[in-house]
C-alpha cells in the first residue's frame, strides 16, 4: 500500500451508503507543492451526464484519474454505486484503506476512454475488445467475440474488425477504444479530453458516437471537454473547474450561456474565440 494511501477515518464521518453513482467526500490530492483538487465534494447521480470544463492544469482531469485508481488521493473517500473505492469497513465500524482486490472489484463498474487511445498495437480492433471480457470477467472467447462485433458494430465499425491499429484512422482508433471501454458493461463511464488528439475532420464521428450513447440513458458519464457545443447538447449538468475546485455548477444554459464568475466568462469567452 503506497505511503500517501488515505488514512483511517470514523465511518461515521465519512461513510456514505447513498445511491449516488459517484460520490466524492473532501477528496485532496497534491503533486508536491502542487494542489490539483481541493476537498472535493461531488455528487454524479445514476445515469446523469456531467461534463467538467476549465482551464489546463486546473485539476479536471485529475477527478478521473483519481476514480480509474491511476492516481490515489491523498485524502477523503470516493464510493461509487454506495462502495467505497479506496477504503473498506473494519469491524470497529471505521474505514481502512482498502486492498487491492476490493479496489479492483469497485473499479470493474468503471470504463475510462482516454485522449490517446492505448490500442495495443499488435492485435486487430476486435481482439482490442475481447481482451477485457475475457481476461478480466472471465467470459469464453466465444461470447467475446460475439459482444466485440456486436460493439464494433455500434461503433459504426464492423467492417474493420480484423484492422490492427495502425490501418486505421485517428477517428476509427478511438470509436474502438470506446468499444473497447463499453465492453466491461461499466456503470460509469469516464471520457478524457477523447476528440483533443483527433484532427477536426475526424471529431464529428467520435461526438456521434458519445451522444449514442447518452441518448440510451442508462450509463453515468463524466466527460472532460473543450467541445462547448457538445457540453451544451449531451450534458445535464456541467462543472466549471479551477484551481483544484467546482467553481460554478450547474445546467449547460446557466453555465455556457450565463456564467456568474468572471473566471469562467474568461475561459469561456477564450474557447469560442478559437
């Protein structure tokens, strides 16, 4: 267990058994000197769509990183779906942090899709898909199989499931990455920034493909973004973020149309000028 795992706490502090998908209590996590989030507190209910905005380096990535477990937090707690992620309850009723095998069983709710898609390069998109639901949920390569095709598929790529990464395009690489993600049926989905790597004739497929999958409802999504249209479209609520903290909450007209904090008129008035 890393040196900087979150203490002990009272459960009766700090537990929290609600029905939020995703549910973060003063969540801090620093690099150095360097504070990225603050306290955080942050409830995402079941199936809403958030999309977290804000300028680099303001910590809105973090928030992912931290509920994938690629970076741990250096203190609070996270649940998600009412489990604690990092911590477990001890028979005195507290919380201790929690090994790596809870941790991985609450992450398996949890899909992330990243800027830079990390396709391994050496399999075909499908064999990119079967790996997780046979690796890690145990289901026959068979069963795989069909499920990959079945994604590949929604993902408007059928025809390319024997194409290794490097035959296909940016745009391609990425709807099978996100295949790839929906393949552990998660509860929650995390998208990092997923069309910044693209070149702008390649965004438009991907974004479709995101608001497939919003439109069915069933799956939490956090989506950091710098596409606005798309925020104000897909999102039923989006969080201004600087400085390691939500600045402003709330629906996509109130915040992309009217902000009240100067910050966010700056930052937003700094993406539509481009």
């Amino acid at each position: 267990m890393p040196t900087n795992a979150p203490e002990p706490q009272p459960a009766s502090e700090v537990s929290d058994k609600g029905a939020a998908a995703v549910r973060f209590r003063g969540v801090h996590k620093a690099f150095g000197d360097n504070v990225v989030l603050r306290d955080l507190d942050l409830n995402v209910e079941p199936g809403e769509r958030v999309v977290i905005i804000g300028p680099s380096g303001s910590g809105k990535t973090t928030i992912l990183r931290v509920l994938m477990t690629l970076e741990r937090p250096d203190g609070g707690t996270i649940t998600v779906g009412g489990r604690h992620l990092y911590h477990e309850e001890g028979r005195d009723g507290s919380l201790r942090p929690a090994g790596e095998k809870h941790i991985r069983s609450v992450r398996s709710d949890i899909g992330m899709v990243f800027q830079h898609f990390n396709l391994f390069p050496h399999m075909s998109a499908l064999e990119n898909i079967m790996l997780a639901p046979v690796q890690v949920h145990g289901k026959s390569k068979s069963e795989a199989r069909a499920l990959g095709l079945e994604l590949l598929e929604k993902v408007g790529l059928a025809e390319h499931a024997n194409h290794t990464p490097g035959e296909l395009s940016g745009g391609q690489k990425q709807r099978v990455a996100i295949a790839r993600s929906l393949a552990t049926d998660p509860a929650v989905m995390l998208f990092d920034e997923v069309t910044s790597a693209l070149d702008p004739e390649l965004v438009g497929e991907v974004l479709s493909v995101l608001r497939d999958i919003a439109e069915e409802g069933s799956t939490t999504m956090l989506l950091v973004t710098h596409e606005m249209g798309f925020a104000r479209e897909v999102a039923d609520r989006v969080l201004m973020f600087d400085q390691g903290q939500i600045l402003e909450d709330g629906t996509p007209e109130e915040i992309l149309r009217n902000p009240q904090e100067q910050r966010t008129k700056d930052f937003l008035g700094a993406v539509f000028e481009h």
